[in-house]
C-alpha cells in the first residue's frame, strides 16, 4: 500500500498544499475537501482522514489537500467562492497530471459544500459525489444534482454544527435523490463513532473497486 507525498496544486490564488497517495495501476482516486478555514478547518481534520483512510484500505488513490489561505496553501480565505475554484484544481490535476480517469469528490461540512457546488458545475470530470455533513445553510445548496452520477449524503442526527432538519429537507427536495445516510446519536465530528463512518464509507465506497 503507498504512503502519502507532498504535492503542489496550482490554484488560481497560488499553489495549493495537498497529499497525494497512489497505487500503481490503480486510476480511481477520491479527492477530499476539508470543513471551514476559518474554524480551524484543515486537511488533517479526523473525518477527512478517516475518509482518506477507508478509500486507501479499498485500494483506491487518494489526494486531500487544503484550502487557499489554510496551512502552507497560497491565497486568502474567499467565502466559499474561491473554494470552489480550489476544488476544480484539483480535480483537474489528478486527471490531467495524475492521470485519474475515475474521481470520488468528497468532502466533510463547508467541504462537502465546495464539492458538491463544484461537483455540479464540473459533473463531467467527477465518478461520485459524498457528502459528509453538509453545510447547506452556508452555501446555496443546489435543487438538482448531476444526472448519472450517484450521491451519498452521511448525517449524524445530533450534528450541533448542522442544522439535521435543514439536510434532511434539502435531501428530500433534491433530485435525483442521494443515498441518504443517518448515523443515530452521533454530532457533527463524530466523536465515538469514528469506527462507525469508517466501516460505513468502505462498504458505500466499494462500489468503486471495480473501476481501477
């Protein structure tokens, strides 16, 4: 299995601090979003790992990375627009450099926001979607979703962060409707369930092993 490296991304507001994990002959690969910069949001975010850590067990490549303005990534922090220009440079660099021909956009809270923003704007370079609470009252949350493409939306019912009923509604009105996954007692970063996302991301993740 391949350890991580450190990787430049050039963004639009500079290059973008990232690691990348590939296994040899392996071109699908899951891109991870980290939660908001400016409430320590970071690429070494626990959920974001573990997410990292259920593709890699699967045999998938990975690449998290983080934000323009978070860690050693170039730029300042652009309210969610920028983000998004940050998120389709990096996708477009693990398929132009990286040579990825199936990406898994993910990504956690005001990540997931960015990913799914971006996922619909940029529906042909993505495989999948997968939404780990997202912040839907803190980006404009779409009404459709990228026809073809399966989205998975994971939501701990006493998320403190998230309002649980705003995602719940947002998951019923959208189409075509994700997968729709609740995880019973847990909040918002999953404390004590860590081992319970895991287990669920490998299991909704494996539908893309047979893709390498």
């Amino acid at each position: 299995m391949g350890a991580e490296r450190v990787v430049g991304i050039p963004g639009t507001a500079g290059a973008l601090d990232a690691r990348v994990m590939e296994i040899e002959g392996v071109k699908t690969g899951l891109v991870m979003c980290h939660p908001h910069p400016l409430f320590s949001g970071t690429m070494d975010n626990k959920v974001v790992t573990t997410a990292v850590r259920a593709a890699k067990g699967l045999g998938l490549n990975t690449l998290r990375f983080n934000f323009r303005g978070v860690g050693d990534s170039e730029g300042a922090h652009d309210n969610g627009v920028g983000e998004q220009q940050d998120v389709a440079s990096v996708v477009t660099y693990a398929k132009e450099v990286l040579g990825w021909e199936r990406i898994v956009l993910a990504g956690f809270s005001f990540g997931a926001g960015m990913a799914c923003l971006c996922g619909c704007d940029h529906s042909e370079m993505i495989g999948g979607l997968v939404l780990i609470a997202p912040a839907v009252h803190h980006f404009d949350a779409p009404t459709t979703l990228p026809q073809g493409i399966e989205t998975w939306v994971l939501m701990g019912d006493a998320d403190e962060v998230v309002p649980f009923d705003e995602v719940e509604s947002w998951v019923q009105l959208v189409v075509p409707q994700p997968h729709w996954l609740v995880f019973e007692g847990a909040g918002h970063f999953f404390h004590g369930r860590i081992t319970d996302l895991t287990s669920t991301l490998t299991e909704e993740l494996s539908v893309f092993i047979d893709s390498h």
